[in-house]
C-alpha cells in the first residue's frame, strides 16, 4: 500500500476511535488524536534503520551509556512523560560507579596549592551546613570537609567552625541569600533604647565570623541536579569532575565537625528523590522534575559551590615551569631542562604575569649544567 494513502487511511480511522489510541503508520512513527481531536504524529528513534534496536542494538548500548539516569532515558528517548517521577536523582550513578566519584582512601588528602571554596546553608531546628571544596588545576571539584549540625544557636556554630580545617583557605563561601535579611528582631529590655533588627550574617559576624558572601546565580534544584549529572555523565569512558571525600559514610546523619570527609552530603544525595504525581494529576500535565524539599541542608551548600561554576585553580609559575621541563629532567638531560626553565621563565615574563620572580624557583630538584647560581637547584 502506498504510504500516503494508509496515512489518510490512518488519520480517518483516528476520527472513530478512543482519543490518546495510537496507530502505528511504520515502524516507530505513530499518530494519535487528543481529547480536543488535535492530530499528534510520535516519531520514535527505532524509525532510522541505524538506530533500530532490533537491526543495530549496539546504537542504544552506546547511547545509553551518554545519560545519567534510566528515567532521563526513557523521558527523552522513549517518549515517555511520566518517567522519573519519584526517582532517586543521583544514587544510580552514585552506585554504578562509586569507586570513581567517592575516594574513600583514609590516606588522601586535597593538594594544599588548589583553591578553596565554600557553601553554606543556616538553620535553626534544621541542620547548619558548611561543606568546603578544593578546585584543582583541572576544575574538578573534590568536597572535602563539613561541618553539619541541627539545633543550635549562632555562638555554637561559631566556636565549631572556627575549628575546622583550612577555613584560613577559603577564598569565597557562598551562602543563601536569605541569610543577608534584615528580619532577626532583637530583644528589648526596659531602659535600653530599641534595637534594630540584623541579618543572620550580622549575627555570625557579631561572633567573630565574618565569611559568608550572598550567592546570586541560579538556585534552581532542576539546575543543579542537571550540572551535577553533567559532571558524571558517561563515568564508563571518562573520570568525574566532581568527587566527593567519604570514609565513613552511614545511611542516616552524623551531626558535627568532619574535617576531611562529607558523609552527611553523600546521604542526602543518596536519598534525594524527584517528585511524584498522582495518577489523576498525571492526566493533566507532565511528570515533574522537581526535587522533593527535605534532606536538602547539605545539598543546598553544595548548590552554591556548583553552580558559581568555579574556574581551577591557576597554577604558579614555578609549576609552570616544573611542568614543561618535566620529560627533559625524566630523560636525564639537564643541562637542556636548565635551558628551556630560563628560556620559559622568559616567555612568561613576556606575557606579563604577576608573580614575583625575586622568589627561589621552586620547582623540580636538577643539577646546573655549569658551576653557576641557579635558585631551588642543587648539586647531587
């Protein structure tokens, strides 16, 4: 039969039956009429011969592999709008490969020369997060550090933050915004005039903790959930961008101060869950991707180390330098190592770089090619 006569056959047909019936016009292209009669063609992957799972199934392995989670799968290649309500948001990729994102060696540490960054989410009867991350010369991000504890007042927060390891290093620490209001109302006494009323961040500062900076990008959870599986998408044929440090992880919380680990962070993620309609408001609009609103404490500092989208960490000149003599000095030659340092340290004076160059190379231990004074170098 020709293929424009069944498809008038077809879109008659469609006329007769139940709204939402499909009929299928060739494999993988379908038509179907809504309640208002409105005529939807739905056109599936398996209508290109190449794509076909019953002719190239090594297509869809290979595709498959390129998304984060089944239900993104099913929503943006099967066609399938209700896919992903209540799904968990990040455990399956947490789970297939978590010997890739968590580094559960006791012994690692972050590489003191990488930037230090921080997010932080303030509560009252709820959890008070710090999560602090390191940003390596790749940008990859490595959570490293936490401090997570409900139901305290502000000068307890305090004495416990000071204490945690590298605050010195953090070079920016983001925090909701919400926090920067006005609308803490102070108590008033006979005698005294009236106090304003002061921020929570003037309340911190008050206690000797001035840290926090207003975060003003996109805090949408769908956004951070997206950028995040972005940093693990495709785990099979690449390393993560984003790890996370855990050698104690528990399923339930562990309020407190981690100086090297983000347990709490990594069970929030665990249990962050989409959500899920009824049935009956299903029939009306599409499943949401919306992030059910709890255990989200830990998870919100981490949303604003993320999407700040921080740049790596800028390597020194010194290690500039160590890089690009690196094989000549593997190789033994150094008496060309010693002359491509100079000639880079030339280049980079050149592009105008703002380090002091007074400061000893400090870079890889080569003997000079010749008795001569060449700083951070000695004699073997």
């Amino acid at each position: 039969m020709d293929i424009e006569a069944k498809v008038d056959r077809l879109v008659e047909r469609s006329r007769k039956l139940k709204p939402q019936t499909p009929l299928e016009i060739v494999r993988g292209v379908s038509i179907r009429r809504t309640q208002g009669g409105i005529l939807v063609a739905r056109v599936h992957y398996s209508a290109n011969p190449q794509r076909d799972p019953e002719l190239h199934p090594e297509w869809k392995r290979q595709e498959r592999a390129t998304y984060s989670s089944q239900a993104a799968w099913d929503r943006e290649q099967e066609i399938m709008d209700e896919a992903g309500g209540g799904e968990l948001v990040f455990a399956d990729a947490l789970l297939n490969h978590w010997d890739k994102i968590v580094i559960s060696n006791p012994e690692w540490r972050p590489d003191p020369r990488w930037r230090v960054e921080a997010g932080f989410d303030h509560g009252k009867t709820n959890p008070t997060v710090l999560e602090r991350c390191y940003i390596d010369h790749e940008g990859v991000l490595y959570f490293c550090g936490e401090y997570y504890m409900p139901g305290r007042e502000i000068w307890q927060h305090v004495q416990e933050l000071r204490e945690i390891a590298d605050l010195r290093k953090v070079s920016t620490c983001f925090a909701d915004p919400t926090i920067f209001d006005a609308i803490m109302q102070q108590s008033q006494m006979a005698g005294r005039p009236q106090e304003r009323a002061k921020s929570v961040n003037e309340l911190y500062i008050e206690q000797g903790l001035d840290l926090f900076s207003p975060f003003a990008q996109d805090r949408s959870d769908i956004s951070f959930a997206a950028r995040v599986m972005q940093h693990w998408a495709n785990l099979d044929k690449r390393q993560p961008t984003l790890k996370i440090v855990c050698r104690n992880y528990c399923e339930k919380p562990q309020p407190g101060l981690h100086h090297w680990d983000s347990p709490n962070l990594l069970w929030e993620l665990m249990r962050a869950r989409r959500v899920k309609l009824t049935a009956q408001q299903l029939l009306g609009r599409n499943a949401s991707e919306a992030i059910v609103d709890k255990d989200n404490h830990a998870r919100d500092a981490m949303k604003y180390v993320v999407m700040s989208h921080p740049e790596p960490t800028a390597r020194s000149r010194d290690e500039i330098i160590a890089e690009h003599i690196r094989p000549l000095v593997e190789a033994g030659d150094f008496t060309s190592a010693y002359i491509r340092s100079l000639q880079k340290r030339e280049e980079l004076e050149a592009e105008g770089e703002e380090e002091d160059w007074d400061q000893p190379f400090s870079g890889l231990d080569i003997p000079p090619a010749r008795p001569r004074r060449f700083y951070g170098m000695r004699r073997l």
